[in-house]
C-alpha cells in the first residue's frame, strides 16, 4: 500500500519555504536599511536564487539514486534554518549574500526529492500532487508575509529572520518521525550513461523548448515580485505590512488554483493551460505598467501573480511528461533553470528599476509574452493514465 504523504509533505514544504518566502520583503528591507539601489537590490535576489539553483540538479540525482530519502528532507530544514539564522548577524552586502545563497541550496534540496517521491507515488495525478504540494510553500506565502512585514514594522530585518527559523527547525525534528515512511528505492550511484541519458532526453528539441519556457515564466514572475515591495513604497506610500498583506493575498488565490489548474491539466494536457496562463499574465503585467491607479496597479499585479503562480504545476508535470521515470532528476533540472537562469531577471528588473519601478513590469510582460509563444508550439497530448493510484490524499 503506498503512503499517503501529501499532507507530511505539503506541511514540510510550508515550514522549509517560509524564510526563503520572507525574503521577498527582508532582502529589500536590508537593501533599504544599507541605502542600496534597486540594482543592488535586484544583485541580492539574484544570488540568493542563483544559490538554490546550485543545489537543485544534485538533490534531483540523488533522489533517484539515494535510497534513504527520508532523511536527506529531514536534514534540509537544518540546514535552512542554521544557514539564514547565521545570516541575521551579518553586516556588509557580500557576507549577508553568500550566506543566504548557501542557506537557500538547503530549502532547493528539498523540493526535487519531495516533488520526485510524489511523481513517483502518483503517476497518474502527477499535476495534482505537485499542486497540492505546492499548497504548502504558497501557505507559507500567506503566512511568511504578513509575519515579516509586522516583524518589519515593530524591529528590523534581523529579527524577521530569527522569528521564522523557529518553525523550520521545529518541523526537521518533527520530518525525522515521517521520514522512515518515505517510500525507499535500490540505492545506486548515477554512472555516465545516467548523464548521457539525460543530455539525450533534454538536448533536443522539444527538451529545450521546455527548459526555455520553463526559465521566461519564472523570469515573469520574479520581475515582478522582487520589485513590487519597492515599486510600492515608493510609488504608492505603502508601508512592510500594507505591501505584505497585498503580496499575501496575491498569492493564495495563486496557491488554491495549483491543484485545480493541474487536474484540468492531467485531463485535457498541459498545453492549454500553458498557453492561458502565460498569456493572461502577459497582459495583466503590462496594464500594472501603463495604469497610474493602485486600484488598477494591485488588481492587474494580483491577476498576473495568482495566474502565474497556478500554472507552475502544470509546467512542472510538463517536465516529468517529457523525461518519463526519472522524476527526481527531472524535477531538479526544471527548478535549477527556473530559478538558476531565471534569476537575472531579478538584476534585470533592478537595473531597469533605476529608470523607474514600473518598467519591471513591462519587463515580466515580455517575459511572459514569449512563454506564450513557446507554450503555442508544446505537443497537444494527455498526460499517460496509470490504473492503479490511490483515491484519496
């Protein structure tokens, strides 16, 4: 009978994700307290992704290598907590951005070998397990927000940090009592037909296609989120809270759509959904540039954040579609482009920050403009049904 872990590991995600989350206000609010540009700023966010990518692709072989990968998610909420804790103290730019890079790689570890035991679990309802997944980090969306921006407002960025380590650590106590429920495998070591295998399935051309799609929708998404705290304190007067419970709303509608954009997904394919969802947040994202309104700002700025949020399960499944049984691998490869090339757009949207704010907007509209070209030349196919998959999660 296979383990009903969708729950263990939505929560674990929702724990592990929640420093990582609240790094979207704490890193502009150091750059603040430091007197950095936007371009700075945007340099920050760049490294801290550029850290998790690193981790990404190594976690994903060995959750298809590694036996005991009950473990290995244990150890991952340690070395995030540890790592951003050390960070709190930190003083100058550098020091404070190697630090948060490395305490990243241990929260990046954890979603290949998580998201590939559930692949593997829930063949048939691949999209649907990611999302409920997912559930879990974008929770902590909801939740990290609004504690960081409150914590902003009362101390400082220090103290945000050290709040939130304490549920991440508390939860890699409690993963060590679930991780001997974690399915086990024949553990093995990758060999260099492992590798030429990979480069055979992804060098081509539709492998490219989905690792190129993969990489401008994320570019989307972190245009705007790594800019929108500036863009509105300095635009529209908002304060940490006021601009943490916007992000917060933003992104549970975003989170509650995961599991239901996936299940449509796993029914009728991935394309659709793709080419919808890109689509529609290209267009929000450029009327966030062109309107002057923050009534019309914050409703095309949600529209563009909720879709794109929801659709990130699909592309995921999209991923294992293509590479077949090696999920974990997969997986990896997908979050190390999505957060690895991806995160120059953070830079990007700092640099074009310095003209004005709202130009990152149009940035992640362009972005998203091309997802939805390369989304129009996806393969029109259901994902492949297995008849035997639990009922319930």
């Amino acid at each position: 009978m296979k383990p009903n872990l969708l729950i263990p590991f939505s929560i674990g995600h929702f724990a592990n994700d929640l420093v990582p989350i609240g790094m979207y206000l704490i890193i502009p609010a150091f750059g603040t307290a430091m007197g950095l540009t936007p371009a700075e700023i945007g340099l920050l966010f760049m490294i801290h992704y550029l850290g998790s990518s690193l981790a990404y692709f190594p976690a994903g072989l060995l959750a298809d290598h590694v036996a005991n990968r009950g473990i290995l998610l244990a150890l991952t909420f340690f070395w995030v907590g540890v790592g951003y804790f050390l960070a709190s103290f930190m003083e100058g730019f550098w020091a404070f951005a190697i630090l948060i890079a490395v305490a990243g790689m241990g929260d990046a570890a954890w979603h290949p070998i998580a998201t590939g035991v559930l692949a593997q679990i829930h063949k048939a309802r691949r999209a649907y397990a990611l999302g409920v997944h997912a559930i879990g980090g974008h929770l902590s969306e909801v939740i990290a927000l609004p504690v960081v921006g409150l914590l902003l407002a009362w101390w400082d960025w220090r103290v945000a940090i050290q709040i939130l380590v304490i549920p991440t650590l508390l939860m890699g106590v409690v993963f060590l009592f679930i991780a001997p429920k974690v399915p086990r495998h024949v553990n093995s070591r990758p060999t260099r037909a492992d590798f030429s295998e990979i480069w055979k399935v992804w060098a081509t051309k539709a492998g490219v296609r989905v690792i190129v799609l993969f990489t401008l929708y994320n570019m989307a998404l972190y245009a705007i989120i790594t800019m929108m705290p500036l863009y509105l304190k300095d635009h529209h007067a908002f304060g940490w809270q006021d601009t943490s419970i916007a992000m917060a709303v933003m992104m549970l509608f975003g989170a509650m759509g995961q599991p239901w954009m996936g299940k449509i997904s796993d029914q009728i394919g991935r394309k659709p959904i793709s080419v919808m969802g890109n689509a529609i947040a290209a267009v929000a994202a450029l009327v966030a540039y062109l309107s002057t309104s923050i009534e019309v700002t914050l409703i095309s700025l949600g529209v563009a954040l909720i879709v794109g949020v929801a659709i990130r399960a699909v592309l995921l499944a999209a991923a294992v579609d293509h590479a077949g049984n090696r999920e974990g691998t997969s997986l990896g490869l997908a979050f190390a482009f999505m957060d690895g090339f991806a995160a120059s757009a953070a830079l990007l949207a700092g640099m074009v920050g310095e003209i004005h704010l709202a130009y990152a907007f149009l940035l992640a509209s362009g972005f998203s403009v091309l997802a939805t070209v390369l989304a129009l030349s996806m393969p029109w196919r259901r994902a492949v049904t297995v008849a035997s998959e639990p009922a319930a999660s």
